[in-house]
C-alpha cells in the first residue's frame, strides 16, 4: 500500500521533463550544479539528451543556434546567480538574432531573496533576465509547470522568434503533487508557430513596386533561411528572375554558385539598384542601415518582409511593407506574379554577371597559392574546397579577419549550413555552436576560427571530445587579435594588448583530451589534415600557422572604432 501511495505521487522535477518531453524537446544543453543537478540526472534517465559543457555561455550559444536550425526553443539549462548570469549573454545573443530558446535556471529561495537577506547565490534572476529578452516567467507552484512551459516555448517560436528566460527556484523541483493530476496539468502546445498570412492589397503593393523596377534586388536574411521555406524562395528567385544578394548565414539558401547569386558584386548592387526586397533581413548596420555611401546616389524603394511589424520604417521608409510569415509572403508573391511575369532588364543582369565573374577570376588565383606561413587565401582556398566537396558539412566561422575572408571565399551550397556570429558580430560563439551543430544534424562541422576568438569558448573541446563529435575546429593562428605584429608602446616588456604568445600550440589542447592535433605551416598540409578529419568524424583541431603580418585592423568594420585627435607621441 505505501508503494501505490509513492507510485501515486510525482514532483516538480518530473513534471518539467515530462512537459518538455510532451511538446518534443528532447535536447538540453547546460551545466550542472545546485540546484539542477538532480535535474539533469534524471532528464537524461527519462531519455532527454543532456548535453554538459564547461561554461554557460557556451551552452546557451549551443541552445541558440539549436533553435535556429530546428524552429524549436533550444534549452539552455543553469545553476542560480553566477550560471544564470553566463547563460544570460547567449540569451541575449539569442534574441538579438531573432531564434528561439529558452534559458531555464535553477534559483535560491525567493523568501530570502527578496529579503535580501544572503542567500547562497542570491539573485533576483527573472528582474535581471527581463529586459534581455523576449518574455521571462517563473514558476512557483507545480501544478503551474505545464502552462509556464507552455507559456514559454510559445512565447520563444511565435511571431518574431527569440529568447525566453523560465526561472524556477530550488523549491519548485521537490514539491508533490498527485501523479494523474500533474499529468492532466500538463499542455502540448498546439500550432506553436501560427502562420501568419499577408493583407492581399499589402502583397498587391509590393508587386506593383517590384514590377516598376529597372533595376531590381532580393536580399536574403537569415530570418528566410530559419523559416525553411527553402522552396517557395528559390521558386521566388527564380521565377522572378531578380538577382539576390545573400547575408551571411543565408549564403547556401540558394546556392552560391547559382546564376542569379550578386554575392561577389555586393557594392555594385547595393548603390545600383532602384527596388530591394528584402527577406527576412533587417536594415541594421550590416547593411549600413539602408542609407549612406554604400547605397549610393540611385533612389531606392524598399519591400520588406517581415514577420515583425515594428520592423517596417526601422531605419529608412518602406514602401511596401510584407508583414507576415516569410513561406506565406513568398507563396503570395508566387501566386500574384502569374504567368506573364516580365524579367529584370538584361543591361542590369548582364552587368552584375560580368562584375562577378571579373571578381571571382580575380580572387582565383591567391586562394590557390602555396604560401607557408599562409595568408588567409591560401588557407581558405583550401577550406573553400573540402567544404564543396561535402556541401552536407556545416561551417562555423567566427573571428574578424578569419570571418570576413571565410564569409566571401567559401561557397555554401545548401541552406542552414553556414552558422556564424550573427548580428551582434559577436566572438566566442564558435565552440557552443559547433557542438550544437553536430548534435542536432548529426552532420561533420568545420569550425573556422580566429585564434581570438578561438580563446573565448577554447576549453569546449574537452566537450568535443567527451561526446565524440565530428568537428573539425582549423584555428587561424596569427599570434593576436587581428595581427600578432602589435608591440608595446611604453617600451615596457609587458605584451601588447592584441597579441598572444607566439606560435602557440592550440593542437596541444585537442590531444590533452584525447581528440586528434594536427600543426600545419602549408596549404598542403591544412588540406590533409582538413580531409582527414572530415571523412574520419574524429575531433580534430588544426593549428594553421598564418603570417603574423597578414590581417587588418578589425577586419572589414574598422570604420566601427572611434579615433583619437590627440597626435599619436
Ligand atoms: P540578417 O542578419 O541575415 O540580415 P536579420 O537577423 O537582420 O537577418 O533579420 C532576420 C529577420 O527575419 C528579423 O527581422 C525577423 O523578424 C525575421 N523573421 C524571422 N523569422 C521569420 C519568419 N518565419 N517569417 C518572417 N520573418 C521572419
Ligand atoms: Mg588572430
């Protein structure tokens, strides 16, 4: 009789895995410690894929980019105070880039917070979590478990998807309630992400703009490729026969090499054209925000889709607002073309295809040169073909000179393969996402890394390792951060601030932890070592020495640092 009393009976940490577990989160990513680590144990008891990292931030950049490749909330799971606080920053990245997730973080007794009365990692976490996201809850009672988890992936997936803090303090995960109640207390989240269907005279309005242009574009954003209507946008290109521009992380969408891509004659297009349509891409400062020299002279009329309406007149007017679902909007724009829709001019295709063609067979010949050290060519030449041999394998990349350089010489064939820094330009992503990246397609990653920003998540191989992950990290190891050739200038023997210790060895780092080091000085060597690692799935880290000297300052947004008018001494 005692066992049917406890076999009747189940608590707050089982009433979380199952809420999860119910709406098909089987994933978490985090760091165990008080007062989640129980929580974590039984998870990955009950089947839920626990993955543990070192730092936080790393496994919140994991959840993050977990959401963007799936269209589900991607967990990120904390320890209270210290951990909410490192998870925070991925939660915030999260949002910035419009992917769903959730943070869910243990936290301390919220009598003695609130009292501030010295609680062991006392924090008042949902006030602090707020304004970095998109909605924060908390949870106190456990018959409220399944509508706060409810509440929360809707609020991450729905509309404009972002980050969502769940706060759950220590209490919540052994308190008792009846087993058949806490099941029926329990909500599958029914049509998480509604369509959202455009206004008929808003899609008219757009395709009058569009059939008014001389001079049209498309620019694809990132919000077009999380979308994953990978179909009805290449039907959108292509029927419209208007050449498009991609932004980083929707580079594969369609694929590079495609006819109507002006990837490589971006500064042409952008001052030349009179009508952009912009997909899922915001007028931020990645693309100057929609005015000024890169835009050049020609007056310009802008059609937006977006499934945000404050998004419309961010920066510059919009004349044609989509407000709407990105598969809906372009499935609208399809069906209101009709059969006789006029393509672009041919004067403005052909220039565009002749300014492309002149630029790659410009950039031709130094991706192929056999340089050691290597220069960023030579080594991303390289990188340029393993990654057209295996068009499946994903890329990370983050880094400034190591970005800029990857992002215009490596071609992406196929959508959602090329993970990046997103929009904050934010370095310390790398590790976090290369393991997502593994865990949720199950695909080999090649993380191109900035040996800075290689710095920020570096100890995650150990991660790498421990779950036998196929990726391939290829640190650019040119002695600092942006070059290594700074030296002090007080003359004293302290370091200059942008440089590391020279020809440091991050290849050491993988063997420590049992996965495969390789030190390569020539292309030749990077492209066996690169081959190697891809067709093996072992871990791998490849030290590809770069010449110290080559780099510029920031990359290619130095114009983002303020100067100084005092003359230098
Ligand atoms: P990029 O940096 O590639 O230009 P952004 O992150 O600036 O891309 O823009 C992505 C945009 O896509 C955001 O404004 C977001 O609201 C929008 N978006 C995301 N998902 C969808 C969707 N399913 N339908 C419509 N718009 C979306
Ligand atoms: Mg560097």
């Amino acid at each position: 009789a005692e066992a049917d009393a406890q076999q009747a009976l189940t608590d707050g940490f089982h009433l979380i895995i199952d809420a999860l577990k119910l709406n098909d989160i089987n994933t978490i990513y985090g760091v165990p410690g008080i007062p989640i680590t129980d929580f974590g144990r039984m998870a990955q008891a009950e089947g839920i894929r626990v993955i543990s990292f070192r730092h936080e931030q790393n496994a919140g950049n994991a959840a993050a980019i977990a959401g963007y490749l799936t269209q589900k909330p991607g967990i990120c799971l904390t320890v209270s105070a210290p951990g909410f606080l490192n998870g925070l920053t991925a939660l915030a990245h999260a949002t910035t880039n419009c992917w769903p997730m959730i943070q869910i973080s243990g936290s301390s007794e919220r009598e003695i917070v609130d009292l501030q009365q010295g609680d062991y990692e006392e924090m008042d976490q949902l006030a602090i979590a707020k304004p970095l996201c998109k909605a924060a809850y908390r949870i106190l009672h456990a018959e409220d478990i399944g509508i706060g988890i409810a509440r929360a992936i809707r609020a991450a997936v729905s509309g404009r998807p972002g980050g969502v803090y769940l706060d759950l303090p220590a209490k919540l995960f052994g308190q008792v309630m009846d087993a058949a109640a806490g099941t029926r207390s329990l909500v599958k989240v029914i049509d998480p992400a509604p369509k959202q269907l455009p206004a008929p005279d808003a899609i008219a309005r757009a395709l009058n703009v569009l059939k008014g242009a001389k001079k049209p574009l498309i620019i694809l954003g990132k919000g077009a490729s999380y979308a994953q209507a990978d179909d009805e946008i290449r039907a959108l290109v292509e029927k419209s026969g208007i050449p498009y521009l991609p932004m980083s992380m929707a580079k594969g969408l369609l694929p590079d090499n495609h006819p109507q891509s002006a990837g490589a004659a971006r500064s042409l297009v952008l001052k030349e054209a009179d009508v952009v349509m912009m997909i899922g891409a915001r007028l931020n400062w990645l693309l100057s925000h929609g005015k000024g020299k890169q835009w050049g002279s020609e007056p310009k009329k802008f059609i937006q889709i977006d499934i945000e309406p404050k998004e419309m007149d961010s920066n510059v007017e919009i004349a044609a607002p989509l407000v709407g679902d990105i598969g809906s909007c372009v499935s609208a724009l399809l069906d209101g073309m009709g059969g006789d829709w006029q393509r672009p001019p041919a004067g403005w295709t052909d220039m565009i295809r002749e300014k492309v063609e002149a630029n790659i067979a410009k950039m031709a010949p130094r991706l192929m040169n056999n340089n050691s050290p290597m220069d960023f060519h030579g080594a991303l030449g390289v990188l340029k073909t393993v990654i057209k041999e295996r068009p499946d394998a994903i890329l990370v990349n983050e880094g400034a000179n190591t970005l800029d350089f990857a992002r215009s010489i490596i071609d992406m064939y196929k959508p959602r393969k090329r993970l990046d820094v997103g929009t904050w330009g934010v370095m310390g992503v790398g590790m976090g996402t290369a393991i997502a990246a593994a865990i949720e397609t199950g695909h080999p990653v090649l993380a191109v890394e900035g040996d800075s920003a290689f710095g920020f998540s570096g100890m995650e191989v150990e991660t790498i390792c421990r779950y036998n992950l196929p990726v391939c990290i290829v640190v650019f190891n040119n002695n600092g951060i942006y070059r290594g050739t700074d030296v002090n200038p007080s003359g004293s023997s302290d370091a200059a601030t942008t440089v590391f210790v020279k020809d440091a060895r991050y290849d050491k780092m993988m063997e420590a932890f049992g996965g495969v080091g390789v030190y390569a000085t020539s292309p030749d060597e990077l492209r066996r070592a690169v081959n190697e690692a891809m067709d093996s799935g072992k871990p791998t880290l490849i030290n590809a020495v770069i010449d110290e000297k080559a780099g510029t300052e920031s990359g290619r947004i130095g114009n983002l640092n303020p100067q100084s008018v005092v003359a230098k001494k």
